[in-house]
C-alpha cells in the first residue's frame, strides 16, 4: 500500500515538474521579475491605502498602481530607463495640453469658472457652458488623432501617446472649477511617484544589467554556430558511411531536420545577441570593457549566417540527390514535382567526394581547434564561466587536439592569437594545394558544368567563406583581449570604468531613442524585453517604416506631381492658346481676374496633389488616427454634453475611454482578438478584486486585503512577462486595483464594490463594442489585405534584387557591381525579411477575422508555403550577394560578350514571373496561362557558358584536369560562334596557352560561378513553386476553349498519339540510331536537369552530328507542329560549320512528310502527356 502511495506520488510530482517546465516557470529570470513587478505593483497599492500618503496623491491617487504596471521593473536597466523617458515625455505633453485645453474652456465660462459648481453651471449658465465643454472636445479629438498617428508610426511611442491620454482624458472629465495648480499637482506627483518607485526596485532587487548578459549571450551564439558548423561538415562529407567505423568521424551525421533546427537557432541566437548589444550599449555600466568591444564580432557572426545558410542548402540537395538514389520512385507525378538536384547522378558526386573529403576533414579539425580557442578567450574577456563554453566532442579521439580549459588559471597569461592565426591561413593553404591536387586526378568529365559540380562547389565556397571571417573572428577577439589584459594590468580600481555609448553624441541617442522600430510591436514596448519570436501569437505586429513605403511606391511606379508626364498632360493653363491670344483683347479687370483665376487653379492643383500623396503616404497613418478619434468620439460623447455629464461621471465614464483605447488595434482581426482578451482580464480582474475586498471584510482587515491581491497580480505579471498576451494582463491588473480603490477612497461618484465590478464589466461592453464596431465599418483594415500587401512587397523586394544581380544586360561590357548597388541589395534583403516576419503575424491574425467566403484553413497553408517558400528565396538571394560580393560574378565576366544576350533572357523571364505574381497579389486578378520560363532560359545559359568557356580555352581545355595538353584544330582562328538558338555573335580569339596562375585563378572563378549558379537555381525552382500557389489563391487565365484549352489539348494529344502510332515507332528507331545530346537541344523541357550531366561536347562533333541528322532525314516527330494542320512557311536556321554560312532547311507538315524531310524540333517541345506516352512506348 505503501509502495503504490509512494509511486503515486512519484508520479504526481513528475507530473508537476513537467508542466512547470513547460509553463516556463522554471525560468529564474522570468521569476525574479515577476517577484519584482508584483512587489511594487503591491508597495503602490499599499500607498494608496495609508491615509497619511493618499492626501499627498491629491484627488487621483489610483494612477499610482495604473503607472507601476506600465512602467514595471521586471526588466533590464537600459528598457525601464527607455520607458521612463518616454513615459515622463508623454506625461508632460500631455499635462501641458491639458491645461492649455481647460484654459480656454475656462475662458468661455467667463468670470464664473471658478466660483460656479458644473451643476450651476448648466442650469444659469448654459450656453457658456456648452460651449466650454465643446472646447475640449475639439481638443481631446485633436489629441485622439495625434494618439493613433503616433501609434503607427512606431509602437515604442505607446509610451509616450498613451500617458498623455491618460492625463487629458481624466483632466478633461474634472470639474472646471478646478484650477491649473490642482491638476498639474493630480497628475504629476502619483506618477513621478510611480516611476520612482519603479527605477527603485529594478535596481535593488535582482537588477539586470545588461554588459552581464551580453556575455553569456555571445557565448551562447558562438557554442550554437560552431556546433553547427561541426554537424554540417559531418554531415555533407559523411552521408555516404553506413558504418560508423568508416567515418572519418566520432559520431554519426545528425538528421536533415536537426541540421535545419540548428539553423533557425543560430538566427535566433545571433538576432538576439544584437538585441542584447543594443539594450546594454546604452545602460550605465561598470566593468572593465565596453559593451560596444562587441559591435564587429556581432556584425562578423550575421555575415557568417549567410555563409552558414549556403552550406545547408548545399546539404540538402546532397540529401535529395542521394536520398533519391536510394530509393526507387517510377511515379511521373513524383518526378515532375521533384527538384532538379534528384536528376544528377550520385555516383560522380560520391566519386568526387571521396577524393575531396580528406582536405576538407583536415581542414575542419585546425577550424574546430581555433573556434573553441576563440569561445575561451572571450569567455575570459567578459568574465563568463567556462563551463558555459561547449566543448566539440565529434571527432575522433586520436583526432580531437582540443585543449580544454575549465578554470581560468589554466589560461596562458599570454595567449599567442598569431600562432593561431598563423596555424588557420597554413590549413587554408595546405586545402588549397590538397584541393588543386585532387582535382588534377580526377577525370575530366566530372568536372564539366553539371547539377553534381554546381552541389560541390556551393558546399565548398561557402565552407571556404565561413574560414575566412573565422579569421575576422580571430582579429576582433584578439583585440578584445588586448583590451582586457591592459585594463588589467592597471588594477581593479584604475582598469574598470564606467561606460554609457548613448551619451558619447547626439547620434548614438537618437539611434537608442528610435531603436528598434522595425522590428517591435507594442508588446514588445509594454514588456520591455526585445526577445525575438516572443509575440508568437501574432497579436500585435511590427509597424511597417515609413521607408518601407517608399520601397513599394517605388516598385508601383506612380507619377506625382511635377515630373514630365504630369507636365505634359494638357491643362487649361498649356493647352489653351486661343484662350491666351483672347487675353489681350480684355480689359484691364478682365485680364486681372484672368491672371487671378489662373494662378487660383494652379494652387489647387498644387494643393490637391500635395494632399493626395501626403494621404498616400501615409495611408496607414491615416486610417489608424481617424478610427482611433470616431471610436473614442463615440464612446465618450456624453462627457462633452451638458445633459449627459454628470450621468457619464457616476457611470466611470473614464473606464469605458480607457478600455475603448486599449482594445483598438490597427486591423480588424487583432481588435477581434483583443476584445475578447480584454473582456477576459477584465472579468477576471472585476471579480479578483470582489474576493480581495470580501477577504478584508469591508476594508476592516486591509492586511489580509492585501495579500490576496497578490495571489492575483503575481499571475497576471507572469502572463505579461511571460506571454504574448500582454495588453490582457495589464488590464487584469489595473482592473484589480481600480475596482478596489474605487470603493475604499471616497469620492462624490462612490459605490458599493459590486456596482464598482458592474460598472467596470460595463466599461469593457461599452468601450469594446464600440471599437469592434468602428474597426468593422469605419475605414476597415483586414489582415488579409495586409498579409497580401506584405507578401507582394516582398516579392517586389526580390525582383528588384534579381535585376541589380544580373547587371550590364544592355550590351557586351564587363560586368560590374559596385558597392552602391550591393548595399541597396542589403536594404531590400532586410526589408524583405521585415516584410515576410509581418506576414507570418498578419496570417495568424487573418484567421481571427470574421469571413463570409468559407473557412480560411485551407488557404492558410497556402499563405505558409508562400511565406516558406519566400524565406528560401530570401536566403538564396543572400548567399549569392555575398558570393559575388567575394568573387564577383566568376567565369562570366570575361565571357559576357558572349552570353550577355542569354543572361538578359533570363533576368526578363524570372523579373516576368515575380512581378506577375506581386501583380496578381495586389489586385487579386489570375495569371496569365503561359509565363516565360527562366528554367529554359537558365539551361541555353549554362549550355552557352560551356560552349564558350571550351572555344575560349580550347588549347588550355585541361585547366580541370591539368593532365594533358589539348591540340586544337588549325581551323580555331575564326571570330564567328553561332548558336541553336540563331543568335550571331563575335568572340573572341581562342587563347594558345594558360600559365600555371592563370589555370588556378580561372579554376576559382569557375567553381564560384558554380556556387552561384546553384543558387540561382534554386531561386528558379522556389519561384516555379510560388506560381502554383499564387494560382491557388488568384487563379489562371486559361482557355475555357479552342485549340489553347489545356483539357481540349491534352485529349487531342492523347488521341494524335493513338493514331500516328506508326510514326512514332519509327521516330524510335531514327533516335535509336542517330542519338542527338540533350545539352544542346534548342529548347528543353522542365523535367530535365537544370545543369548537363554529360561531358563537354566539342562544337565541330555537334556540327557534324547536326549535318549528319540533316541529312538522314527527320529523327523526331514534331507532334505540335502537326497538329495545326495548317502548311508552315519556312524557317530560317542558323547552323554552326567551318564554313560559317546559313543553311535554309524547309519543314514540311504532316500532308508532305517524307524520309528525307526534316523536322528540326526536340522532343521536349511537346505536353507533358506526350512525352510520357513517348517514354511508356520506349520502355
């Protein structure tokens, strides 16, 4: 009995510690600030309760507790200082507004303001009277819209708009007769006071200081970044071992899905870290180094993101393509939707791999060995603990030379980082030669351009990166250590200092005063911790910067006001000429009225533009300020009409204000959501307060009334430290202490404690109502609007990005990217991920919204792939500028002479598709049904750049293999190259030999076009993926009828097929006999491999091939062409031969086909269903 007792209990406590743990609250940190929060919050409370105290807080003593919540000290030191200069700066706006509002009500009141009772007021001086109280609502409505501007405008003015609601709000609703000395006195000392009190307990107990943190913080970015970077060469290198015992490594590789996991965490990790700088760098600070020591490791580690993002895209498409090989997938549904990478061959990737995976391992271990060496260092630095600092345990051990420290005594007093550095540049050379040499042994063919070569060398120079700003990282803690040691060395009082960077100029504390206003919300603001993805619920959403706007004008491409479009249209004023030749025929005030009238127009021109793009931009602003004012106007109207005012006062007409204000949010999903949250902690806190006033039975045992408010404040500062819900939480607690002091002090209004709940529970129906209602009707704002506008931005972003990457499209000049164009490359990359992280919030938020067209699930998902399939783009984008920031644009720049005319192909085509699809977003209309294809276009690239690269190069053709001396033909003196694709171009003289330099350099630029290449690749595919899902959302323009009806084309072809049997077997056999390489096929179909994984082919072999097919008669059936039925009027051809002349071949229709006809047409020009029909008959 005893042991199931015991188990029982066993169970019961494991199951405790489970939800504690996942509730959070085993956090110490959350803890400690709960315990400070709810400390002051319940000292305010106190204060409010001693007699002695409340007549120093003048006649509005319950602000005391209102400003303790706002302003709370369960934050680090730089926020709460942050708040309370935004708090106080709010609160003297709005006491100075106040009074110059009641002022001039007071002045229509005349001499009797202050003698005279509201009630005497109305009934012997009405007019004067209504016309005072409509003084201040032509105030209080100004002050409503500036509230809801500001709002908009950044989230981190919350503090500063909604204390000055607060003070002229309730100033407004007091008696006139109340003079300036009175409200400046009721509105100040509760919340300096507050304030005060705040700052106090953040400082005393527990306080966090933010140079203390930021230790830990990068440690902890570091440990997550090298245990990345460990798994992720284990993994590409070591995929292929199926015994451990094989592997190179001590461990096996970690899964996809955890490589994948490890990512998103070092993102989180390093936004985090930076968030940490930027709250510390302008706190005061004691210690022996700044904080700002750690602006270029921190700026080094977001360039090495990047870096670490192209080495796990590269594993995961070795993942597919060996995965792939592994299994055995006939379906022609799976392959058409699979990626290109599964159409490579495993085996030549493995075949290079395995001579490659020994440099990289040896490389790898000194990496491994100076990144642990870095952690310890910095760790001693900023006095972190070593045993925060991970030790690497994958190796093997008589291949794991770590040293590993666990005191700080066991440091070298002088540690030499030249040594180290030293060490890593001799392992990047010793990789270099090793690579060089291993390349030399491996077969020609397997190093022609194809989707295996382009796989390997996106891994290896994104590898390589990541070991040069390890570097970087070497030089930034090195001097950081310097540093350290030199402050030491003077002693503990002469080394430390005390450091606040905010203060250092006025531009550092105008970036600490608008900090972050693109990426919080006002959750964030009211919590005070910039902790990134805590608003996980999407209940509020970052505002979007004004710049940001700018961007997406700028991409919509409107014409304003005095630019040559505008001044060319005709107006009265140009088109006129009669009218001005009639001039000088009118009289002296004719012509007077003439020139008045003239210029009148003009200004109203002028006027109505400006007005016009003033509301333009800042639509937003707009939108959000009027809803603000009709929705308080209408809640609180009574207040300003001399019938309804007292009634308004005895009801807490403040309340309904207050909580109208709080549940308006800038769309009608999050108000929708925020009501009910509102109306929630409301209740809760109504019916908290009830219990605490019984519990001291009438306010006769305000000890034990105390201390059950605490059993409800510590809960709802849990889920406002801890939560997304933060604006439900801090009415909650608010609704504790208003209901209670309403009751307790007395006043003229009074009331029992249950009219007070009442009374506040009506303020949360009232108030609430009116905001869903005019949230709903007035100006609405629905997320799905806003969540397509955002992904359109982004898709904006990206084609914008797309067409400065391509560069020099216009003509056959080198190719440049100057450092202007990759820093508004930067600017639209972040940009863009602003816009994609407002957009998962927007999609939460959407499905919140009330929808007559059905359910919104399964367009969500929708919505998710978009927003997916953005963030890879995103990354891909990101990869390929640093690429190209490092090397350049690679082998094309010197071959864009040549190619240039198919690079611009491609950048028309995936600019066609991108900006189709932010068209198709923004105005909700269908695609068109054909869209050109950048997949096609990038294959007649990749085939160009092969065929160039060997006529260029044909005599040193062996710089991939370096083993043998091509000898090139004698006839390799022409100038001319022609294509399949008719295009006639000038070339240059090929090169008779390549140094040994020249080799190597032009090996590196080739396997960076590679890494690049691959990329872009990639790019293409996710595009192709969000055409499909914007047509799920807006449709297809596709033929309902007629021959270009996709069902009418597939049946005619199934049935072409059936009958022309006979045809199709011998086109068989003509391709049997005469096979024709699908690299240069003219066009190509999708379901090919972006990149050939056949060998170079010699131009004259293709040549002659091609004159030889000419001459055999025709090997494939052009189905396509048949099917018009009409007769094709000749083609013209462009041929490549020794004698460089045009061929007019003639092609003839189905009516005249014969043997030695010919029909120059692939076989991927024709549908999908013919091609498998095709494949099934072959089989």
């Amino acid at each position: 009995m005893k042991s199931s007792r015991y188990g029982t209990l066993q169970l019961v406590l494991k199951k405790t510690r489970s939800y504690l743990k996942r509730c959070g609250l085993q956090d110490r940190v959350l803890m400690r600030r709960v315990l400070k929060s709810t400390i002051n919050t319940t000292c305010a409370f106190i204060f409010c309760l001693i007699p002695a105290v409340r007549q120093r807080l003048a006649s509005e003593p319950s602000m005391l507790p209102l400003i303790s919540v706002m302003v709370h000290p369960g934050r680090r030191v730089s926020s709460i200082i942050q708040s309370t200069i935004y708090v106080i700066t709010g609160l003297l706006l709005g006491l100075l507004y106040a009074l110059l509002g009641r002022f001039a009500a007071q002045r229509c009141l005349g001499d009797t303001w202050h003698s005279w009772t509201a009630m005497e007021q109305y009934t012997q001086n009405y007019k004067r009277y209504e016309s005072a109280l409509a003084v201040l609502a032509v105030f209080e409505i100004c002050m409503l819209f500036f509230h809801g501007w500001m709002r908009v405008v950044n989230h981190n003015y919350f503090h500063v708009v909604f204390p000055l609601f607060i003070v002229v709000h309730f100033s407004f609703l007091s008696p006139l007769s109340i003079d300036a000395a009175q409200i400046a006195k009721t509105f100040t000392i509760p919340f300096y006071l507050g304030i005060s009190m705040s700052l106090f307990w953040n400082l005393v107990l527990y306080p966090e200081f933010g140079s203390t943190y930021l230790g830990n913080t990068a440690i902890d970015t570091m440990n997550e970044i090298h245990h990345f970077l460990n798994n992720a060469v284990n993994f590409f290198i070591s995929i292929d071992n199926e015994v451990l015992s094989d592997s190179l490594y001590g461990k096996k590789p970690c899964t996809l899905a955890r490589l994948l996991t490890l990512k998103n965490e070092i993102e989180i990790k390093i936004n985090n870290c930076a968030l940490v700088l930027e709250e510390c760098t302008y706190e005061i600070s004691y210690s022996y180094l700044s904080p700002s020591q750690l602006n270029g490791l921190i700026m080094t580690l977001k360039s090495l993101q990047r870096y670490l993002s192209g080495v796990t895209n590269a594993c995961q498409m070795e993942f597919l393509l060996l995965g792939k090989a592994q299994r055995d997938s006939d379906s022609a549904v799976e392959q058409a939707m699979s990626k290109e990478i599964s159409h490579a061959d495993a085996e030549k990737l493995l075949h290079i791999l395995r001579r490659l995976k020994f440099p990289i391992f040896e490389l790898h271990k000194t990496l491994n060995t100076c990144f642990y060496m870095l952690k310890i260092l910095l760790a001693d630095a900023y006095d972190v603990d070593f045993s925060r600092v991970r030790v690497p345990s994958i190796f093997k051990e008589q291949d794991d030379v770590v040293p590993v420290y666990r005191q700080k005594t066991d440091l070298p007093k002088d540690y030499e980082f030249q040594s180290t550095l030293r060490k890593l540049q001799d392992a990047v050379s010793s990789f270099d030669t090793e690579f060089r040499k291993e390349l030399a042994n491996i077969d020609h063919d397997l190093l022609t351009p194809s989707d295996e070569m382009f796989l390997l060398s996106s891994f290896l120079m994104n590898f390589k990166e990541s070991t040069s700003l390890l570097m970087s990282l070497v030089h930034e803690v090195e001097q950081i250590h310097k540093v350290r040691k030199d402050r030491e060395r003077k002693g503990w009082l002469r080394g430390k200092s005390l450091w606040c960077p905010a203060l250092e100029s006025m531009d550092s504390f105008k970036r600490w005063f608008q900090r972050s206003h693109q990426s919080t919300t006002e959750n964030d603001a009211l919590r005070g911790t910039l902790d990134p993805g805590s608003d996980t619920h999407g209940e509020t959403v970052a505002a979007r910067p004004n710049i940001d706007d700018l961007v997406l004008r700028k991409q919509q491409s409107n014409e304003t006001y005095g630019s040559p479009e505008w001044e060319s249209l005709p107006t009265a004023s140009n088109s006129n000429t009669s009218d001005r030749q009639n001039i000088r025929h009118l009289s002296l005030q004719g012509k007077t009225l003439n020139i008045i009238t003239d210029a009148l127009c003009r200004w109203l021109r002028i006027i109505t533009v400006t007005i016009n793009c003033t509301f333009r931009d800042y639509r937003n602003n707009f939108r959000f300020a009027f809803q603000v004012t009709i929705a308080l106007t209408l809640a609180s109207f009574p207040m300003y009409i001399p019938a309804t005012r007292e009634w308004y006062m005895k009801i807490r007409g403040t309340w309904v204000g207050f909580v109208c204000i709080l549940c308006l949010e800038p769309n009608v999903g999050a108000t929708y959501f925020v009501f009910l949250l509102r109306a929630v902690g409301v209740i809760l806190g109504a019916f908290w307060a009830y219990v605490s006033y019984q519990a001291g039975m009438n306010q006769s045992n305000p000890y034990l009334e105390v201390f059950i408010t605490i059993f409800g404040t510590a809960p709802g500062f849990y889920y406002l430290l801890g939560s997304p819900h933060i604006k439900a939480a801090i009415i909650q607690i608010i609704s504790i202490y208003a209901v209670l002091l309403a009751t307790i002090i007395p006043s003229s209004i009074g009331g029992s404690i249950g009219e007070n709940v009442w009374k506040r529970i009506l303020a949360v129906g009232y108030g609430g109502g009116i905001a869903l209602l005019v949230q709903s009707t007035a100006f609405p704002i629905t997320a799905r609007d806003q969540l397509n506008e955002e992904l359109a931005f982004v898709v904006g972003c990206l084609a914008e990005i797309e067409v400065l990457y391509a560069g020099e499209l216009d003509a056959p000049h080198k190719i440049t990217i100057s450092k202007a164009t990759l820093d508004r490359i930067s600017f639209l990359s972040s940009n863009a991920k602003s816009a994609i992280n407002r957009a998962s919030a927007y999609k939460t938020i959407a499905r919140r919204e009330p929808r007559l067209k059905g359910s919104y699930k399964e367009i969500e998902k929708v919505f998710t792939q978009m927003i997916f399939v953005l963030r890879q783009i995103i990354e891909r984008m990101d990869n390929i500028e640093f690429l190209r920031k490092q090397y350049g644009f690679g082998i094309v720049e010197e071959l864009n002479h040549a190619v240039y005319p198919y690079r611009r192909h491609v950048a028309a085509a995936l600019g066609n598709q991108l900006r189709s699809i932010q068209e198709a977003l923004i105005n909700k209309r269908p695609l068109p049904q054909y869209l050109p294809s950048a997949r096609i276009a990038q294959k007649r690239l990749l085939n160009k750049v092969r065929d160039t690269l060997y006529m260029n190069y044909r005599r040193g053709y062996d710089f991939l293999s370096s083993r043998s001396t091509a000898v090139a033909d004698g006839n390799d003196n022409g100038f001319e190259q022609n294509d399949d694709e008719g295009i006639l171009l000038r070339v240059k003289r090929p090169r008779t030999k390549l140094t040994p330099s020249e080799i190597d350099g032009l090996r590196e630029r080739y396997l960076s076009w590679n890494a690049t290449g691959a990329g872009f690749a990639e790019v293409i595919e996710y595009t192709e993926e969000l055409i499909q899902l914007t047509i799920f959302l807006v449709g297809v323009n596709e033929f309902k009828y007629g021959f270009l009806s996709r069902p009418l084309y597939s049946d005619w072809a199934a049935q072409a097929v059936t009958q022309f049997d006979a045809f199709v077997k011998g086109y068989s056999a003509v391709r049997e006999d005469v096979p024709m390489r699908r690299d240069h096929s003219g066009v190509e179909g999708d379901h090919l491999t972006v990149y050939s994984d056949m060998g170079m082919e010699l131009p004259q072999t293709k040549t002659k091939t091609m004159h030889s097919h000419a001459r055999r008669g025709a090997s494939k059936l052009n189905l396509a062409r048949i099917a018009s039925k009409d007769t094709v009027e000749p083609e013209t051809k462009l041929m490549s031969g020794n004698d460089d002349r045009l061929d007019l071949q003639l092609t003839k229709t189905l009516g005249d086909l014969e043997d030695e006809d010919e029909d120059l047409y692939n076989e991927q020009e024709l549908p999908i269903a013919l091609r498998r029909y095709l494949s099934r008959k072959k089989d």
